[in-house]
C-alpha cells in the first residue's frame, strides 16, 4: 500500500445472526447460596416446583432467623430484565391465614456485580403488601445488568406493620431470573448488541444506552469522539508514533500485543455479538511504521 489506510472487517467463530432469542430464565441450575450454608440452596434454580411444602425437597429449608439471605451466581455480568420468586406455600391457598405470608412480608431483592447487595442496585423492597395481598409467585422487574441475584429479609428493627412475623424464613421454591444469557445482548428478543463503544459491552436492558463509554467516546450510546491525549493514546493503546491522534480501543492489552505482531496496525477495536467477535482494524503502510 502507498500509505493510504484501509478498513478491514474480520468476522470469527460462525453463529445464525438471523436468530431471534427471547428472555431466558438464566438462573437456572446456576451456583446457588443462602445463609447457614449452601445445602439446599440449588432447589430454588432447579425448575422443579411441583410441591411447594417447606417440608419437600423442590423449596429451599426453612430456617428461622433474625435475617434470611439467598444468592444466585448467574456466572457473569449479564443483562436482566425481570425476576420470578416462587415463595412456599405447604401446599395450601396463599390466602391471609396461611402462616407463610407472614415471613415472605418485607423481603428485598437485588442485583448485584458482587455477593455484597450493599454494592448492588435495590430492585425491589416490599413496604406496601400485607398477608392478604402479597402476591405469590411474585414479578419484580429489575432492567439492570449483574451477576448475582439476592433475596433478603429481616426482623432486625421492631415494631413491624400488623402482620409480620418475629422471624424471617428463606422459604423460596423458585427463583427465576430472566435476561439475555450473554452480556453483550439486550432488547427483548436478547438479538441486539450494545453500541460498539459502550465500555466493556454494558448498555441498559430496556433503553439501550450505554452505562460508560469506551476511551476516546462519549454520548448516550459512545458515538462521538473524544480528543485524547498523547499521554492517554500511548498508555491506553500503546499505538505506534504515526497514529498519534487516531481515535482507538481495544479490550485486551494481549490481543492488541498479538495482533500488531502479525499485521501493521495503527489501531484496532472489536465487539463481540453473541458467539461472533467483530474485529475492525486500520491497515497502514509499512514503510511508516515506527518500532516501539
């Protein structure tokens, strides 16, 4: 080439970009835990629900506690989009007398990039419902993205509302988790990815914004590019002197390393959709390549 830059697409690993995906329940036979330790705690992401008694082995064991806390690994940061909890029942009528209302009254859930739900966001705290309106199985939407699921309750601070228990119990059946089940993936067919410079893939679930935008881009969805400093283009892209003032990024330090050793680059970016990693790279003349 005489200098003149090309753009060059490069398309890995073969996927049916045609498909359409609907919100899938990914919780399902993931890494469960709940306080007092993990026995038990898979029953609540094992689909089974047949029989909602404490006393079965399709709900999670009732403990009565001061506080109850249950927690779902959903295996990564992904995109969420609504939360199903199944409550026990002892296989009666969820009608006010049933003695189990009374603990599932006040509980909490959230979503979480770490087991601390302090760090998370609160999708939902139950300050309305009493024991004969809360429902069961009970809808919370959540359009956040996370990796860990939290259901909480206590009996920490008295007096509470007429109606609750002294204790808590984590009686939980069924927790189901619905999202898109990788984490570039949002919209509600899960069939779109987040815009090309959103940072580290995130974007929200229902509004497609970006939640940060990659270095060098800024705006709702990280379109417009940023003047970035010489100090910034060297140490966040490690570019050779000639593509001073060319907008880049890239996700990994090592692919940019294995990549420029196979071809002349002055940049490359890439975004991943479903299974296809999108690869975009800037060719240039070698002749004008300064070695670092």
């Amino acid at each position: 080439m005489d200098g003149t830059y090309v753009l060059v697409c490069c398309l890995v690993s073969v996927v049916n970009i045609n498909s359409v995906w609907t919100y899938e329940n990914i919780a399902f036979n993931k890494s469960a835990w709940k306080q007092g330790g993990i026995y038990g705690a898979d029953r609540a992401i094992d689909g089974r629900k047949s029989s909602l008694s404490v006393y079965g082995w399709d709900c999670v064991p009732q403990q009565h506690n001061q506080t109850a806390e249950w927690r779902v690994d959903l295996g990564g940061i992904l995109n969420v989009h609504h939360i199903l909890i199944q409550y026990a029942t002892n296989n009666e009528a969820w009608v006010a007398n049933n003695t189990l209302t009374a603990y599932f009254l006040g509980f909490s859930v959230y979503l979480s990039n770490t087991t601390n739900k302090e760090e998370g966001v609160l999708c939902f705290k139950d300050k309305i419902f009493t024991r004969a309106t809360i429902p069961n199985p009970v809808q919370i939407s959540c359009p956040h993205y996370g990796r860990y699921v939290i259901y909480y309750n206590n009996r920490t601070h008295p007096p509470y509302p007429k109606g609750y228990s002294k204790t808590t119990a984590g009686a939980l059946c069924e927790v189901e988790v619905y999202g898109c089940p990788v984490q570039w993936l949002n919209d509600e067919n899960c069939s779109l990815p987040c815009a090309m410079n959103c940072q580290s893939g995130y974007c929200h679930m229902l509004k497609r914004t970006c939640v940060g935008c990659a270095i060098g881009f800024n705006g709702p969805i990280c379109k417009k590019n940023q003047i970035i400093s010489t100090e910034q283009s060297q140490t966040q892209t490690n570019m050779p002197e000639n593509s001073k003032g060319k907008i880049c990024t890239y996700t990994e330090q090592k692919s940019w390393n294995a990549l420029k050793r196979k071809i002349n680059l002055h940049c490359i970016f890439y975004h991943r959709f479903r299974d296809i990693l999108f690869t975009q790279v800037w060719l240039h003349d070698k002749s004008t390549e300064t070695v670092m």
